[in-house]
C-alpha cells in the first residue's frame, strides 16, 4: 500500500520503485542528531531542580510560550498539513515562514522531516513505517520495546528516508531547497534569539542564560516530546472513531499541547483534511491558524472536513 492510497497528498511518483531509504548519515550529521536530541533533553530533565534552586523568571515563561507556539506550529501546520500532506495551498511568503518556524522546533530539515512522514502514512503500523510502535510485536515487553522505538529510539537509526521517493515536489522547489540547507541557522537562532531577548529585557548576563535554558533547550525538548508522543502514545491507545488501516487513535490529553495533532485517528483516515479535531469538543488549535489565514488570504483551497467525508469514514461501531 502506497501513501497515495492512503489519502496522502502528492507526489505521484510516491508508489514507484525506488527504494525506501538511501544511504546512511555521515557520523558528522549523526552526532548534530545526538546533540539536538540528547542536549536538550539533559536541560529540561535539570529543569524542575533548577527552577527550585534559582526560579524561573517571567521573561523566561513568555519567551518559552511564544517560541513553543511559533515553533510548534511551524510543525504543525507548516511541517505536517501544507507540505507533507498539502491541506492548503499558502502564499510564498507563508509558505517560507513556515519552514523556518518548523525548523526552530530542532527536529530536522524540512524536507527530511517530510520524507519521513510520508514513509510512516504510506506503511503505518507495518513494516517499512520508521516509527511503529507495534514494530516489535504485541505482547507487553515488545510494546515497551516498541514504544521506546516509536518514540524516540527511531531518530538514531542512520538509514535516510530516500527523498527521491517521498519528498521529490519539494526537491524541485528551488526556493525550499535553499531555505532547507540553512538548517543549521534556524536551529542556532532557535536557541540564540531567546538569550538575546532575555538579555536585552533584563539587560543581564544571567537573564540570556536563563532565557536559553528555559526558552531555548526546554522549551525545545518539551515540543521534542509532545511531538514523539504523537508516534508513540497515539498509535498505542485512545478512541478510534474513524476507520484507518493502522492503529492511530485520538488521545485527547495531548489535544492542546500538540496543537490539535493527538486528533490522530482522524488524521489516519483522512490525511489531507486541514481539521483534524473534527468531532464536538475537540480543540484544534492548528486548524484555527490555517482558518485564520484562509480569511485574510494567505491560504487558499483548504481541505475542510465536511458531511460526506466524515461519513466516509466513520466507523460503524462508534457510538459518538
């Protein structure tokens, strides 16, 4: 089963032969994964003692909102729904901004990030899927192992998703292209532009160091988490009121931290939908963002949700 049958948006050439990965990462990008995963997970494990030892500012607290909604969102919206599965069409100015806000969230090239993603839609739960977390089997010990795997064991495997085959519509866009070679950039001013603001607002050496702390690497490893968690928890447990050929279930306590993204089970049956919170109650702060720029104009041809789709796809056994 290819991404294609399963919703996804382009490209096409998706289902040709080519094989899954290509190559493996030099040891030098191998080690920048270790750091950008492991660096800011040592601070936000130091962050509970930390704040009890020295506080935690107010500056601190808003700079590490703003950056996590901005970045977050860059995943959410940017990442995920325009460019792995083409919810909207967006103008080039948006569609810039998104990329880098994504890339602030240090979890990879844009174009890697998608390659990866339309790997997992095109064999979720099943083997070639990066990140299942039923990769190992079923039985207790194998659904920790698995878990552990879906969460965050997959990043340091070496094998690369071969972009040719999943991401080839972004390799032809010359101007996403450059915008995903600066990477490294984006990732340092994800971390620099917090202490530089915390220090300009505090006109201290301590308050850029805390803002790093906190607004930087915290602030960074806490959207790692919520984002793996997704992969994870969210292909483990939860309601499945839609019908999907893998295990992606809704799991509503992530609801607004992933900015509406543990509405999973529905993102599984339909991937193009902009919406993926779509029944009463279900906040989607994402969708909210992509309707607010459809109505000033940034965004146009938005995959909404409706009637028909919906029915489409409901399972028979959900009782609403």
């Amino acid at each position: 089963m290819t991404a294609a049958t399963e919703g996804v948006a382009p490209p096409k050439a998706e289902s040709g032969p080519k094989p899954l990965t290509a190559g493996t990462r030099p040891w030098v990008a191998q080690l920048s994964v270790y750091l950008f995963v492991l660096v800011p997970f040592a601070a936000l494990v130091l962050a509970i003692p930390a704040a009890w030892g020295w506080g935690l500012g107010w500056v601190d607290v808003v700079l590490a909102v703003v950056f996590y909604f901005a970045s977050g969102l860059g995943v959410t919206v940017g990442f995920h729904r325009y460019f792995t599965h083409g919810s909207f069409k967006a103008k080039r100015g948006v569609k810039v901004a998104l990329a880098i806000f994504g890339m602030m969230a240090v979890q990879g090239p844009v174009i890697t990030w998608v390659a990866d993603h339309r790997r997992h839609h095109a064999f979720s739960d099943r083997e070639g899927d990066p990140h299942s977390p039923w990769r190992f089997g079923s039985s207790p010990a194998a659904l920790a192992k698995g878990f552990w795997y879906a969460h965050m064991g997959w990043l340091f495997e070496r094998d690369l998703t071969n972009q040719d085959r999943f991401a080839p519509d972004l390799q032809k866009d010359e101007l996403l292209v450059k915008v995903n070679r600066l990477f490294p950039l984006w990732t340092a001013l994800s971390l620099v532009l917090p202490a530089a603001i915390g220090g300009l607002v505090t006109w201290s050496w301590w308050g850029a160091f805390t803002a790093f702390f906190w607004a930087g690497l915290v602030r960074a490893s806490f959207l790692h988490h919520v984002t793996w968690s997704v992969n994870s928890i969210c292909h483990m447990i939860g309601e499945r009121p839609f019908k999907s050929r893998d295990k992606a279930a809704n799991f509503w306590p992530l609801a607004i931290l992933s900015f509406g993204e543990s509405w999973h089970n529905l993102h599984h049956a339909d991937p193009t939908c902009a919406r993926h919170g779509v029944l009463r109650g279900q906040l989607d702060i994402s969708a909210r963002v992509i309707w607010f720029f459809e109505k000033v104009g940034w965004a146009w041809n938005v995959r909404w949700s409706n009637e028909k789709r919906l029915a489409r796809i409901t399972s028979t056994e959900y009782k609403g």
